[in-house]
C-alpha cells in the first residue's frame, strides 16, 4: 500500500509550533494581527475565509474581517489596503480571490505592503523566492515543500514534474523545487505527449483544475503524487465513472451530495503511486497552516523578534 502524505498530522503539527513563537510575540509586544479581506458573497471564498480566522482564533492570532460590497471600485479597494499598510498592529494582509471582474486584481495585489503579504505574491517577494532570498513564500507551495520535508521524501536530484503553470502554485511550486535541488519540467495545455512526459516523474505535482484527469497512464509506477486539485463532483453519473468499483465512494455521494476529487484519478493514484496526498486532506490543510506560519513571521520580522523563527 502506498504512504498516504496527511496534511491534516502536518497541519497540526505546524500549528503546534507556532503557538510558543505566538505566546512570546504577545508576551513581549503584542499578538500578531492578520487583516483579510472578502469582497461580496461567494460561497467557496467564505469558507475559506472563515477557515482563516478559525485557524487565527485557534493559534491566539489578532483577526480583522472587512466584508466590502460586490461593486467597490479598484480605487475604493486600494484605499483599504494603503489603510491597512500603515495600521502598525497589522502584520499581514489576506487578499481573498478572486475579486470582482470590475476590479483590477494585479493593482491591488502590488499595493500591499511587501513585509504584510503574506499571500506571497508580491513582485518583490516573487523576486526574493527566484533569487532564493529570504521572504514571504505563496502558501501552497510553501504547504507542499514542508510536507514532503515532514515525510522524509527525497527531493535533491530527483524528477519532479509539475502540471500547472499559475502564479499562485505552479511557477512558485517549481522554483522551491529547483532551489531544492530537483531537476524541474513544468507542463501546461500545450505540452506535447503530456502523459509521456509525466510517466518520467519521481514527483508529480497537479495543479491543472481538472477533476481526475491525469490516470495510470500519467503515472511512473513508485512515484510520489502530489495533488493539489480540488474539484467537485454533483453528478451521480460522473461519480460512477470516477469511482467504478468503489460502493463506499457511491455511498458518500449519495449522503453528501456530492464528492471532493484532484487532478488526479483517485483509483489510480492508489494503484501506481509508492506515496500520494489524499483529496481531501492533502495539501488544503497546510494552505491555511502556511498563512498562519507567514503571520507569525511577518510579525517576528516587523517587531524584531526573529531570534524563534531560527
């Protein structure tokens, strides 16, 4: 049976480490504070943000919470977030995406104050992570390097490929990789014979947003899968045919609804894979467990107490 990479253990074992750098940033200054934005009402954004400010609640976190309205205006967001800049008890700024079509997503990434993004995506802490400086990483990525150091998985020399190439995981995900010392190919919609390609990985790395679509023929029997696909399934049908064979797959989705898959086929993964993380509980856990990590360090940064942090 392959090694199942839990990211809910590693989630846990972060926070766990974060709360005495908490305690001694709150006895010796001040908690640190997280401001997070949500414009309108998507459902998905609104869990993820309520998840946030659990996980702050939970590590003894300061959270802010501002909620403004579907039709702001670039100029009216950017406003907020020059606020936010200058409020010396905030140490970091969450930008949930996506924004409205109306708002121009790339200014008001850049006006956040690069040592509060803790999002990563700042072109200076871009920058910091291509030269392989210190700075604040994008947390899916950072989730995912810290798994596989947590598992013991090698890395150094190894193949990795990554499938996905988005600002917000495949490019950052490939950069810490080669700057761990594997040798990186990044594919996309247009990559040549893909399932070739991706046969050749001792890691592979999906982030493409299609529900199962890489399969045993994307697979190197003994590689480590990392899946960072979420998508849902609402279709009985589609189900079956994901889940052929499996009645306590069928079973969840008819209780639930519905049913979380990667990019991955769940049913291959298990077959070909020496090691894989589950959807769900994979790399969604550690996205949030990095913010958090991100907060605390911005703070440590910001109030000159980085002696914990190593």
């Amino acid at each position: 049976m392959p090694l199942i990479l839990d990211g809910i253990r590693i989630r846990d074992q972060i926070q766990a480490e974060l709360k005495p750098r908490v305690e001694r940033l709150a006895r010796e200054a001040r908690p640190p504070g997280l401001a997070v934005i949500l414009v309108g009402n998507n459902p998905a954004s609104e869990i993820y943000v309520r998840n946030k400010v659990k996980a702050c609640e939970a590590l003894g976190i300061r959270s802010e919470k501002f909620t403004p309205s579907e039709s702001i205006s670039t100029d009216e967001l950017l406003d907020l977030v020059r606020a936010l800049n200058a409020r010396e008890e905030i140490d970091g700024i969450l930008i949930q995406l996506p924004l409205p079509p109306q708002v121009d997503t790339r200014r008001v990434l850049e006006a956040v104050d690069p040592e509060k993004d803790v999002d990563g995506f700042h072109p200076l802490n871009l920058g910091r992570l291509v030269s392989g400086r210190p700075g604040l990483r994008p947390c899916t990525p950072a989730g995912i390097l810290e798994l596989l150091r947590r598992y013991e998985i090698p890395v150094a020399g190894r193949h990795a490929v990554v499938v996905g190439r988005s600002d917000i995981v495949g490019k950052p995900v490939a950069l810490l990789l080669m700057h761990a010392h594997a040798t990186v190919t990044i594919c996309h919609s247009r990559t040549s014979n893909l399932a070739e390609v991706c046969r050749r990985a001792d890691l592979l790395v999906a982030a493409v947003g299609r529900r199962a679509m890489l399969t045993a023929d994307y697979l190197k029997p003994g590689a480590v899968v990392v899946d960072v696909g979420i998508n849902r399934i609402s279709e009985r049908s589609e189900a079956e045919a994901i889940f052929r064979g499996d009645p306590e797959k069928l079973a969840e989705f008819d209780r639930k609804g519905s049913l979380l898959v990667g990019d991955v086929h769940p049913l291959d993964v298990v077959r070909c894979a020496s090691a894989y993380t589950p959807v769900p509980g994979g790399v969604g856990p550690l996205t949030i467990a990095m913010l958090m990590v991100n907060t605390v360090q911005a703070a440590e940064q910001r109030l000159g107490l980085c002696s914990v942090s190593g």
